[in-house]
C-alpha cells in the first residue's frame, strides 16, 4: 500500500518535465512584456505627427518658425549697358560704378568680378568699359587684386550682353514663399482648419521682407554697441547745469514752423 501523498514514478517524472516548461514560459511572457514596455516609452518621444504618406504632418504655429531668416553670403551684382558704338561709361554709369565700390569696401566678403560679355556685338566696347571701370574702382582706394575680369557669353543670344559686376557680401534671407501643402478650406484631411492653426505660408512675406529692407544682417542677431556720446553738447549741457540755468535748448521764432500764406 502506497503512502499517502506518494506518486507513482510516471507522475513525477511528467511532473519533471512540466515545472521547467512553465518556468521557460513564464519567462518569456516576463520579457515580452518588458519589450512592451520599453517601446511604448520610446514612442512617446515622438513629437511629429505622420500623414498618410508617411511624411512629417507637424506645422509650427509660429510664423518665425516655419519661415526663419537665414543669414548667408550671396552676390551682390550691377549691370551696365554697354552699347557696340560706344566704349566709355556715361556720367551716370560712372556714378553706378563709384556707389558700387563704396558698398564693396563697407560690406564686401570677397573680390570685385567683372563679367565682360565675349564673341557679342559690343564685346569690343564692354572690353574697354571694364578698363574704364578698374580706373574708377582704383581711385577709390580699392586694390588691383582685388578686382578680376573673366569674359562670359551671353546664354541667350537674343539677350543683350552686358558688363556685370559682383561681389559676395553676408545677406539675410527667408522663404521660398508660396508653398500650399494644405487647403485652406474646411477638409476632414486639413488639420490645421480643423485645430484652428495657420496656415503654412502665413507670414512668409513679412519675414521675407523684412530680411531684404535689413541694412545690416547683424542687427538680427544682436545689437550695435553704442556710439560715444556728442561731447560739444554734453560740455554746454553741463556747463548750464554747474550755473544753476535751464539745459534745454532754445530756438528762436525764426525756427519755428509756419502755415503758408497762400491763399489769404
């Protein structure tokens, strides 16, 4: 007779058998569960929403954002009509040339270039235009190496060719403006209609003006230092101050502004 609690051996060796199965088992539900875990905190990482096409649904709400001002370096470039029967500058192509190089040595980044027109009708009369030119560009105090002259051809020849001079300068620029991607009207695929949220090319001809009327790209950046103060007028202002008299200043009658007369 078998005492109680006791097995028959074919019991416990299926018993064997089974109890690392379900430990195996058990572990394996154990790691799915942590994979589980880890990739669900892992996508909550991301911030994009995807459309249908896979590609990056999220459109920031700020203008600046969507259509930032970028600061570059781009050519800064003037173009002079040179005719075939005639081979000096005129006196307001001349005036050109000189407002050019005063702004090549405030803001140029690299040489002056001079595309002389080849193998065109007023290619004789751009050649010695762009000799006029170096003189110009010379009494301002530029130096020879830096202006360089390379002849080009015109890609149209139906084009008048002309002599073009360029420098590289640092420029701001934003954009390209005009970009549609979404519908402006009510649209169960438009999610910025639906969350009440701008559209993609809202403000982008407001920073795109604004980066071309900058006189100086820097200022976007940061600000200037300040300037010294005006000491003739400070000296007078202390001065009155130390004698006890008012420091403003006075203007005569004659200064004043006065309502025109006409019509009376």
């Amino acid at each position: 007779m078998r005492a109680p609690g006791h097995l028959p051996r074919s019991t416990r060796r299926w018993r064997a058998a089974l109890v690392p199965a379900v430990r195996s088992s058990r572990n394996f539900g154990y790691r799915v569960l942590v994979l589980v875990g880890l990739s669900l905190s892992l996508g909550g990482c991301l911030t994009h929403a995807r459309d249908d096409n896979g590609e990056l649904a999220a459109i920031p709400a700020d203008y600046r954002q969507r259509h930032p001002i970028v600061i570059q370096e781009a050519d800064r470039s003037v173009e002079i009509f040179i005719g075939s029967g005639r081979g000096g500058l005129s006196a307001e192509q001349r005036a050109d040339v000189l407002a050019f190089g005063q702004a090549w040595l405030r803001d140029g980044t690299g040489p002056l270039v001079i595309d002389v027109p080849k193998d065109t009708p007023n290619a004789r009369a751009a050649g010695d235009a762009a000799h006029e030119v170096h003189s110009l560009l010379s009494a301002l105090g530029i130096p020879a190496n830096a202006v360089t002259a390379r002849p080009y051809h015109p890609r149209d020849p139906r084009q008048f060719a002309t002599l073009r001079i360029s420098y590289p300068r640092i420029t701001a620029d934003a954009g390209p403006c005009g970009l549609w991607p979404d519908d402006l009207g009510p649209s169960v695929k438009n999610k910025l209609y639906i969350e009440n949220k701008p559209y993609h090319n809202f403000g982008c001809a407001n920073q795109r003006n604004l980066a071309a009327m900058v006189d100086n790209p820097a200022d976007l950046v940061q600000p200037r230092p300040e300037t010294p103060p005006y000491t003739a007028r400070r000296s007078i202002a202390f001065d009155k101050y130390r004698k006890g008299t008012p420091t403003a200043t006075t203007y005569a009658d004659g200064d004043k502004a006065k309502l025109s007369d006409l019509g009376k």
